[in-house]
C-alpha cells in the first residue's frame, strides 16, 4: 500500500459512485462490500480521475493536504483506485 504521488490513479470500474444528500456511497460490487464517504472524497474522484496524484495534491491547498493523503491511503488500501505509472 505505497502512495506513489507521480502515478496517475484511475477509479476501479467495479467501483459504483452513490450520491447521498450529505455523503456518499461508493459500493465496491466484486467484494460485496461498501463504504460511506464524504461528499468532497466523491468530488475529488470525479474531478481528477485519470489524473496524476501530485496534480490533486497541488490542487487543494496546505490545509486539506493530509486529509486528501489519508483519501488516496483509504482508496488503496480498500482497493477501489489502482495507480498507473
């Protein structure tokens, strides 16, 4: 489970994306299993999916640095997004 910040990252296609009124669902359907997010975690995916980690991380500033680390850490780690060199 290595963030490689220069890889671009890209959203499983098992991967299902549902919008909640304050947060999120994204239902992995080859595990069987789900995860309630927050709604900024879903707007970072549809933003930047397909784009390099270090562009997002540039994009937000100093203070959502490490919560958007701790997204790309909880993505890997559940294998909903894959890294590409």
């Amino acid at each position: 489970m290595i963030l490689n910040k220069s890889n671009y990252f890209k959203v499983l296609g098992v991967c299902k994306i549902v919008d909640g009124i304050s947060r999120s669902i994204i239902i992995d359907t080859q595990n069987f299993n789900y995860f309630v997010v927050p709604k900024d975690l879903i707007i970072l995916l549809r933003k930047f999916d397909g784009k390099r980690i270090c562009n997002v991380l540039d994009y937000y500033d100093l203070d959502n640095y490490n919560t958007v680390i701790s997204y790309f850490i909880f993505l890997i780690k559940h294998h909903l997004i894959i890294q590409i060199d």
